[in-house]
C-alpha cells in the first residue's frame, strides 16, 4: 500500500503490541515516525509499577533503572540533544 502512494507515508508507533523496528517501517517504505504520548505513558508506567513495588512488597528495586541527575541534566543542558550513553 505504500508504495502505491505518491507522498511520504508517516506512522504513528508506540502503540501496544505493534513491535516494529525503523528497519522494518522503512522497508515498508515509511518515511517518518511520530510517537505521539507514547513516551508519556512509558514513563507513567514506570511510575506506576514503582509505586506498586514500595505499596505492595515495601522494596525500592525500581530505581536500578532510574536515569540518574547527571545523564537527565546532560541531556536537558545540550542544545543538540546527544543522548547518554546507556548503563
């Protein structure tokens, strides 16, 4: 279908369950990508289930995945963006 198009086709991802990887959309012929709130409810997520983890088992496991001060303060302070290097 798109291929049969004449303007560049955009995708909204970040839904659940659709698991397709920029490699994959492009192959398809997919131009763009938004992601719309998705980023928003990853990170709601995350809250959620740490608020279940010290309500529910009293433990503080959560924050090994925490961004730690330095790599958010790193990120906001770059006027290109550059993202930290994952732990």
């Amino acid at each position: 279908m798109v291929g049969a198009l004449e303007r560049p086709v955009n995708v909204l991802m970040g839904l659940q369950g659709v698991l397709l990887s920029f490699d994959e959309l492009r192959a398809m012929g997919v131009r763009r990508v938004s992601v719309g709130g998705s980023l928003a409810r990853s990170a709601l997520g995350a809250f959620l289930r740490a608020a279940h983890e010290i309500r529910d088992q009293g433990t503080f496991t959560y924050t090994k995945e925490a961004a730690s001060g330095s790599e958010l303060n790193e990120f906001f302070a770059t006027a290109e963006r550059k993202w930290p290097t994952p732990r």
